[in-house]
C-alpha cells in the first residue's frame, strides 16, 4: 500500500470516528438485544458502574462506563469518555446509568427480573441510592468511606472511622435505618464485614431491606477492572493508538464493546457444550468466558480469508450502518 492509500485510509477511518451521528447511546438497544441469551435467564440483573483513567499524549483520558456483571466478569453496556482529572460527578453518573436502566426496562423479555446497581467508594453518594430507587426502583450496593458518617433516629452521628476501630478482625456487623453523610436524609442499611487476613474492614451501604447478602452482591463489581485492563492493553490494546479525541474514542469502544459480548457468548456456548470445563461450585473461574471466546474466535480468523471476514463484518454490523446512514463498505 503506497503512503497515498495509506493516508486516504486513516482518513476515512478518523472521519468515522468524528461521525457525530453515530454514539454508544445508539448501541444499547442492540447490546441489550444481542444479550438476550444471557439476560433472560438471570435471577437479578447487577449494573456495575465504575471509572478506569490513563495519560496519552500528555492529554488524561477518562472513561466512565456501565456493564453487565455476569460470571465473574463485566461486560461493557454503555460509557462516556472525558479529556479531565479527577472524578466524575452525580450528573455523569446519571447520565452513564440512565440509557441502560431505561432500554432494559423497554424489554418485554426482561419484565420482573430486578436491577440492582453496585458501585465503588468514588460513587459512595446517598443521592445516587435515593435517586436510583426512586426514579427507577432500581436498589444499589455502595462500597463508602470510613470519613462519612452515621446516624440513626434518636441516636447521634458517628464517623465510620470510628466504629471500624473498634472491630476486630473476623467480625460483621448489621446497622439498619442509617442515614449516611449529613446533606442527604434518604436511610440506607449498612455492612461492616472484616474477613480474617485482610488489612481493612468493607464497608457497604444497600437499599436492600435484608442486607444479609450486600456484600456479596457488592463483590459482582471487581468484574468490570479486567473488563477495562482488556479495552486497554490485554486484548484490544486502546491505549497503544494515537487516539485521545473523546468522541472518537467513545466511537471506537462501540465495536471492542460488540466483539466483547460476541467474545463472552462464544466462550458461554463452549461451556454450555462441554468444551471447555465449568468451575466447581464456589470456586473461581482459572479461565473466564471472554478469553475462552476469543481464543476461538481469534482461531476462526486466522483460519479464514480476509474476505470472508470482511462479509462476516459487513453483515453483523449492516443494521447499525443503515440506521447510522453509513455507506457499508463492499
């Protein structure tokens, strides 16, 4: 290919990505479809919201990101991506959250089955609880920090600090009826657990009336750092492009998030068939479901013709580039 091509190529490529017609908010709809196998058999479906950041180019590249916790791991719904420091904010968290709890409340398919969202202490907020459970009757599992505070009816506020100081290793607690913090009123339960051989307490707050199993529901979440340490270096290796535009990059997660969920569904049919073995009971997966799929599926391509692949891209991707009216490439 001579530097003429070369260039004409990355320039249709960039243009794509700068395509302001097309965004993950247009592709949750499909993400949610494309899941159906998995999502329709699930008890309880847990969102997992969390932020991953990384410097390229002495620009930050912050991506804030709502996926599916499902086995072990995370599979990418929907995100945001923003070109400052520091954490996000109450109205990013809505913004990220709110495109995913209302398309899995447009399916018929998924009527009864609860959402519950679990998130890390950066969005230990009670606001996000309330705002949550009574916009959405969604319920939350917040990891908080041992700097907020807890009061009950009657009884005067006390630091976390504190009442972690006084526990001993092996121990849990219950509290019930907390409000936590004191700009919001909104009462939550809480868990304080210390397991033996671990250098802090967890301490968890749930709108859960039972919170018996908070933190467990609240474990769901470390699913969603593999999911980002493959966006980035493991499997589709983003932070070795020379990308650092938001929208492009917001663009460019669309199809590593389809081959992320054909990825998992490929490695849950290997499963489902025998081919590859299931954990025993309690124990923890040695190879999680994406990797099993795109083993397989990374045998299939090299096992093909570039244009065969090219038809297999070309008809995946063909309703998304018709509703996006984008020429499909031949």
């Amino acid at each position: 290919m001579d530097d003429a091509n070369e260039m004409a190529h990355a320039q249709r490529i960039r243009r794509f990505l700068s395509n302001k017609g097309i965004s993950p908010a247009k592709t949750v709809l499909p993400l949610i479809r494309l899941l159906r196998p998995i999502l329709s058999n699930l008890s309880e479906i847990v969102l997992v919201m969390d932020q991953t950041s990384w410097e390229k180019r002495n620009k930050m590249i912050n991506i804030l990101s709502v996926a599916l916790s499902y086995k072990g791991r995370a599979i990418p719904l929907f995100w945001i991506v923003r070109n400052q420091k520091g954490n996000s904010s109450f109205d990013h968290w809505k913004e990220v959250l709110t495109p995913v709890i209302e398309g899995l409340h447009q399916m018929e398919w998924l009527i009864g089955i609860p959402i519950h969202v679990v998130a890390d202490r950066e969005f230990a907020s009670p606001k996000l609880a309330f705002w949550l459970f009574d916009t959405y009757h969604v319920d939350s599992t917040l990891r908080i920090k041992r700097s907020m505070y807890l009061s009950s009816d009657g009884i005067s506020e006390t630091k976390i600090a504190v009442l972690l100081n006084e526990m001993a290793s092996g121990t849990r607690y219950e509290l019930y009826n907390q409000i936590v913090t004191r700009d919001c009123q909104f009462k939550m339960n809480v868990v304080l657990r210390w397991d033996e051989g671990y250098d802090e307490p967890l301490v968890v707050t749930t709108t859960l009336a039972n919170p018996g199993i908070a933190d467990t529901i609240y474990g769901k979440r470390f699913g969603i750092e593999p999911m980002h340490k493959d966006w980035k270096s493991n499997a589709f290796e983003l932070n070795k492009t020379r990308v650092t535009n938001p929208k492009r990059i917001e663009t460019l997660l669309i199809p590593i998030a389809f081959a992320y969920v054909i990825c998992v569904l490929e490695g849950e049919e290997k499963e489902n068939n025998g081919d590859i073995r299931k954990p025993p009971k309690g124990k923890n997966r040695m190879t999680g479901l994406f990797l099993s799929g795109i083993r397989t599926i990374a045998k299939y391509i090299k096992d093909t013709t570039v244009t065969q692949f090219k038809i297999f891209i070309r008809d995946l991707f063909k309703p998304f580039f018709d509703a996006w009216r984008i020429p499909i490439f031949s």
